[in-house]
C-alpha cells in the first residue's frame, strides 16, 4: 500500500515552526506532521510558500540516506529507480531525425519541469517511444534532491481505491484518497488504463480535479490522443493556464504483433505465391469458389477497407490468405496484429497473474488500436462469458471505427453470440465470404 500521506491536517504551520524539534507521540509518530515529514504553510497568506509542502521539523533532523531511504519507499517507483536523466537514450529509440530532435526537444522540457515542478507536465505518444522513462526520471531527480513524489500507473491507482473498501485494508479509502489529491508532486502513468467503468472514471475524475483546482505539480502520460479520452477529463489536461503538453515521436512498437503459433517465419510460408486457387485438382463449383476467396483476398490486400470475414471448414484455406494478406501489408510498411483466438484469450487470462510481463489494459490496447488485426479461429474459443465479454469489446471498438480487421471462422454467424455475429454480418462495414471447398491441402473433386 502506499507509504505515510502528506497531509494537510497538520497544515498550519509557519516556515518558523519549522525550526524547533517537535514532540512525538508515544508510538514514534511526529505529532506536527502525523509521520508525512511535511506540512502546507497556512498560517500566511502572504507567504511565498503559502500553500505548499514544506518539510517538517522531524525531517529537517534526519540524515540523508534515512530520508533518501524513506522518500523511495513514498515514491512507489520499485525498479522504476533505475529510470534516470543520465539513463535516457540520446535521440530516443527512433532512427528518423525528425523524431530524434523531437524527442531531446521533449528531454528538455521535462527536465525544466523537473527542477521546477509548478502546474502539469502531459505526455502523450505510442508505446515504446519513453514517457514512462521520462515521467519516471522527474521522480528520481526529485528524490535526488530530497523532494517527494509519488508514481502510480493509473489501473494501479484504481486497484488500490477498490481495495481500500475492504474493513482489513491497510489504509482506509479516505486517507488514501487523501494521500493522492495531496502528493506534493503526483505522476501518473498510463492514463489509458483509467476508463475500464463508471465507477473507475469518477473517482479518478474527483482525484483529478482536485488537483486541477489546487494546480498541484501532476505528470501525466498516455498513449490515445486527447480527443479520444474522457472531455472532462481532456478540458484540464489542455487548459493552457495549466497544463504544458509534450507529444513524443512516433511508434517504437514492433511492426508485427503476433499471439500464437503465426510469427513472422510463418507467414513467408503463408503467401499468396504458394496458395493454389484450383485447390489441387478441384473442378466446378468448388474450384470456382476458391478462386473467388483468392481473387478477394487479393484485392481486399491492395485496398484493405472494413472487415474481410473468411467463413468455412478447416483445411479450406481461411488461414493461408489471412496470413498472406498480413504479410502483403507488412511489405507495404503497415503495422499488422495477428492473433488466434483461442491463444488470444488465454494470453489475455494471464495477464492477471502476478508476476505479468504485461498488464491486461495495455495488451488489449495494442490489439484495440492495430492498423491491421487479424482474428483467426474465432469460434474455437471456450465460451465463458468472460471471454465472450472480451471479444465483443474488441470488435465493437474496431467496428465502429471501421478499424481493418480479418477473422477466420468455421463457424455460422447465426451459431455465435449475437452482438458478435451482428457486427461481423454489417454489410456496411463487412465484406463477409463463404468458402465451400473441401481441405485444399488435400485436393479433391
């Protein structure tokens, strides 16, 4: 849980009182600052420092390594420690020049922030391009210097105000929610992780603007732009009497993103080259059939547009020109996902283990906001409702954005769960073909 709260109850308190050794209470606790080591000048309205964290008499008689000590236990940074200034690649991680200059013009302004941490510092660009780095290192600068901060991921955040609720939390949900609107210095990473309900957007948003109306020094990153996010919440981040906002380069992510046995070796073999549209000896209908599935993948892969839903058997070819698409769109520069279904759920399932390299809302991310996602095997999934929840928001997101997106099935629409099947079935959105050729691997007549 989160270390001793800078609180304002103790807070009034001129810069002379803090000159004294105060008393403490029987149990060690400093009886000006109640253990928070600072306390808000309040006594004088006329006070340069009216209004801000000042540090108790008790800190003031520590030693430095003690405070040092205690201030990264405050902090919540945990191996975000090694997250420095002096640890930053020069450039960042792009190789376009444009980036690069962006990306020490952005350095700058967050190290100005840093040694002068007054209003808000927003930074906004796609995963891998350093803002956690950035956000991290303004932390530990403070820290250098004998100044607190506290560092949250925003699904953190929430996690902990959930269970704060519970009579045997170890901080209750008051003085935690007390601790966050007061932080002298407050980041906090990942905002994308903060919309998951109702409930998580409110509190958020009273933590938030708490802090907006208090204009109490806050870091912010995040990948979505501001026009995708909550607009009370996108009105404080870009209130210019505020808020400094800084937009790093562009996407360090890989090109291809794969869950499951599709990696990229695989797909030089699905190709369209070695994909046989007369099926081995098909004739007929059948051979007519395949062929037709071909000539669409074909066009949909010079012109992707909507959603291209492969239906039919196994072995009938619905994975080949999937894969053959994906790989036609790599070479054309594209960032493409690739996921089976099955795999997909059981990845997302891990996720929420400790110990996971990835949290779940980051994951799904990156598979909401795929230039080019590939859905293979639905169908093929166990149908919890867990997972029947998670599907459906994926490709509701995608549908209403009219996001490319591929899906294999060998299932009918009319056997799937409804919200799922009506959006794959919109013919205004997608473009949804039935190959009727037996396993083309085989051949046949």
């Amino acid at each position: 849980m989160l270390g001793p709260p800078i609180r304002t109850a103790m807070s009034t308190v001129a810069n002379s009182d803090t000159d004294t050794v105060p008393s403490s209470v029987d149990d060690g606790t400093c009886d000006i600052c109640g253990g928070a080591r600072f306390v808000r000048v309040t006594s004088d309205p006329d006070d340069p420092q009216f209004g801000q964290p000042v540090p108790c008499a008790c800190a003031l008689h520590e030693d430095g390594e003690t405070r040092r000590e205690r201030l990264l236990r405050y902090s919540r940074l945990g191996p975000l420690q090694r997250m420095s200034f002096d640890t930053l690649i020069d450039g960042g991680r792009s190789t376009e020049p444009a980036d690069q200059s962006r990306y020490r013009e952005a350095v700058e302004v967050v190290e100005r922030f840093a040694e002068h941490p007054e209003g808000w510092l927003v930074l906004t660009g796609p995963h891998g391009v350093g803002k956690t780095h950035l956000a991290a290192a303004i932390a530990n600068r403070l820290i250098d210097r004998g100044e607190p901060a506290l560092f949250l991921s925003v699904a953190d955040l929430l996690d902990e105000l959930r269970a704060s609720y519970d009579e045997d939390a170890e901080v209750g949900y008051e003085r935690l929610l007390a601790q966050l609107r007061d932080a002298p210095v407050l980041v906090l990473d990942d905002l994308d992780g903060y919309s998951e309900t109702a409930w998580a957007r409110e509190k958020f948003i009273q933590v938030v603007t708490h802090r907006f109306n208090s204009m109490l020094p806050t870091v912010f990153t995040g990948v979505r732009t501001l026009a995708d996010i909550d607009p009370r919440l996108a009105s404080r981040l870009t209130d210019p009497a505020i808020a400094q906002l800084v937009e790093l380069g562009s996407d360090a992510t890989p090109r291809f993103f794969t869950i499951g046995a599709m990696g990229e070796a695989e797909l030089e073999r699905f190709r369209f080259e070695s994909f046989d549209p007369t099926g081995r000896g098909l004739r007929g209908e059948s051979r007519r059939n395949l062929e037709g599935a071909f000539r669409l993948a074909r066009h949909w892969a010079d012109q992707p547009d909507g959603w291209l839903v492969f239906l039919g058997s196994n072995g009938c070819g619905k994975t080949h020109l999937a894969a053959a698409i994906a790989g036609y769109r790599l070479e054309q520069g594209d960032k493409v996902a690739f996921a089976n279904v099955p795999d997909l759920l059981d990845e997302l399932r891990a996720t929420f283990a400790p110990g996971s390299p990835e949290r779940f809302d980051r994951r799904f991310r990156r598979l909401l906001e795929a230039p080019l996602l590939v859905l293979d095997d639905l169908g093929a999934q166990q149908a919890s409702a867990w997972a029947e929840e998670k599907l459906y928001q994926l490709l509701n997101h995608r549908h209403l954005q009219r996001t490319p997106t591929i899906v294999t099935t060998n299932r009918e629409l009319k056997d799937m769960e409804p919200r799922i099947a009506s959006r794959l079935a919109d013919l205004q959105t997608s473009t949804v073909y039935q190959l009727t050729a037996p396993d083309y691997r085989t051949g046949g007549t």
